[in-house]
C-alpha cells in the first residue's frame, strides 16, 4: 500500500508546488522547464509502452 501512496502525494506536492519549482529552475539555470517536463514525460511514455510491448 505504501508503494501507491508514496508516489500520489509526490505528484500531489509537484502539482501544488509547480509554479515555485518552475521559478526556480528559471533562476537557476535559466531555462524553460515545461520543455524539459514534456520530453521527460515522452521518454517515460515510450519506455512504459515498448516494457508493455516485450
């Protein structure tokens, strides 16, 4: 039960937080995060799809 509750608070606490995180990724490194989070989240779809393919 762990292993479920585990990762919804840490999306719950991204999703609440993200407009600070963004900002600070801004100021830091000077770069967008939306484009990293969107590669990101394509890198992880196509390894969920070809895991759910082999």
């Amino acid at each position: 039960m762990i292993k479920f509750i585990i990762p919804a608070v840490v999306v719950f606490l991204i999703v609440l937080f993200w407009e600070k995180i963004q900002e600070f990724f801004n100021k830091k490194f000077n770069i967008k995060l939306n484009y990293i989070v969107v590669v990101i989240f394509i890198i992880i779809l196509i390894i969920v799809m070809a895991l759910l393919y082999f």
